[in-house]
C-alpha cells in the first residue's frame, strides 16, 4: 500500500516538473517572440535624424523634378523643330515676325490698305539649310505683299532676292502710284505653294519648284474710279484678272552666311490654278 502511495506521489513531482518546465519554455518563447517584434519594429523606424535626411533628400529630389522636366521638355521641342522634314506648301512667317504698324485697314473702294503690318526678319532665315531657305522665301513673300499693299519695297530690297528681280519687281509693279493713293486693288498677293517636301540640292545651291497665284481680289481702283476684275479665263482687251497662274522654280544659293533667291517672277504662266 505504501508502495502504491510512494509511486503515486514520484509521478505527481514528475507531472510537476515536466509542468514547470512546460510552462518556463513557452514564457521564454513568449519573451523571444516580444524582443524579436521589438528589435523589428525599431529597426523599422527611423530615427528623428534618419527621418530629416529621408525627407531632405525627398525634398530635393522633388524640386529637381521640374527642372529636369523643363530640360526634356525644351529638348524635345528643338529636336521636333528641326527634325521636320516636309517643308513642302505656302512659306509662312511666324506671327512673331511682324512688327505693328497701328491699327491695320484692308483696302476698300474708298480707299487703300492702311498700316499693314510690317515683317520682320525672323533668326532663322540665314541657316544653310532647307529651315533656313525657307523662312528666307516667307520673308521674300511677306515682303512682296507689303509692297504690293503700301507701295513700299523698303522690305523686298532688304531680302535675300538678287537686285535685277528687285528692280524686275519696281518695273511691273505701280508702287509710286500705290503710295500716292491714286492706284490700289482689292486683295493684291503672291501666293507660292512649294510642290516638294524638300528643295532638290546641289551644294550650296537649293532649287524649289512652286506654283504660284498672283491675285488683285475682286475691283480695283484707279484715279478714283472703281473697276471690276475679271474671273473670266478668256479676259477681253483691258480687263484685269482676278487671278493669274504661273509655274516656276525658285533657286536659293547661300552665299557669306544668307540666301541669295532668284525666280520669282520668271514662271510660266497656266490657264489654272492645276
């Protein structure tokens, strides 16, 4: 009987240990499992100082961003520029290249065009290239038109076009008459439309086939009489046309750093506009 209670008695301290010990491994793997959280949540969190340099270096970042962006931005506007390679149509000077002459008055029958805006020889025009050729051209052509409109060819001899097509120009043209108000018409231009995407090359020298309408617009008038124009193809004697059509070539040579152009005036005429 004493033996039955002394075994009962050993397995209980047994029990009792192996409780204890039970016990004592999960608290340390409680403590274990709250150091290692702990360790992570610190190494997680940065320090204040840490915290400053990260949002320093975030700052700095953020504020070169637009710089950066400015750079490409500007970068990528000048390689579109001068990465075009269809030049072909009516040369036109940029809105910039003119300069206000007051407030501007078309032609009517009662009198003549007023304070046309005058243009302006835009930077690029003096590249040695088809960019450079072409706003050589505009130039030339917004300066026809001025002329055309005022009577003053101050802008067509200030142009790249050789001096006997200046002269060619003054002689066909009523330009006295035009600034003394004794000569206008309705909606004079030359309108040059470049056929080609590109000007065939030879060296320096640029050569661009064109069609070409020359307009005077619906009347004219002249020693303050109004007259009609014409749209008919067959004029009579003595009538004006509304439009003239001409076909020609344009040649450019760049000579000391500008455009030399001739052919403005020599194309052959056409019964259309085809």
């Amino acid at each position: 009987m004493s033996s039955i209670v002394n075994r009962r008695a050993a397995l209980g301290v047994l029990g009792l240990g192996a409780g204890t010990a039970f016990l004592s491994a999960c608290g340390n793997s409680v403590t274990g499992s709250q150091g290692s959280a702990e360790s992570s949540s610190s190494s997680a969190s940065p320090s204040p100082a840490q915290s400053s340099s990260s949002l320093s270096s975030s700052s700095s970042s953020s504020s070169s961003s637009p710089a950066s962006s400015s750079s490409s931005s500007s970068s990528s506007s000048s390689s579109s520029t001068s990465a075009r390679s269809d030049w072909s149509g009516e040369p036109k000077l940029e809105y910039d290249s003119y300069e206000s002459a007051g407030v501007s008055e078309s032609a009517t029958k009662e009198h003549p065009a007023r304070n046309l805006k005058r243009p302006k020889k835009p930077d690029n025009m003096n590249l040695e290239s088809t960019e450079g050729f072409y706003y050589s051209l505009a130039y030339a052509i917004a300066a026809i038109d001025y002329a055309l409109n005022m009577g003053d060819d101050t802008y067509v001899r200030m142009s790249g076009m050789t001096e006997s097509e200046r002269e060619q120009f003054a002689r066909e043209h009523p330009l006295e008459d035009i600034r003394n108000h004794t000569y206008w018409e309705n909606d004079p231009s030359y309108r040059y439309t470049f056929l080609d995407p590109q000007p065939q090359q030879n060296g320096s020298e640029y050569t661009w086939d064109y069609k070409l309408t020359v307009s005077r617009g619906g009347y004219y008038v002249s020693n303050g009489q109004v007259h009609d124009t014409t749209y008919s193809s067959t004029p009579k004697p003595g009538d004006k046309p509304a439009s003239e059509y001409y076909r020609g070539a344009i040649t450019g040579k760049y000579t000391n750093g500008a455009w030399v152009l001739s052919g403005f005036f020599n194309g052959e005429k056409k019964d259309s506009s085809s």
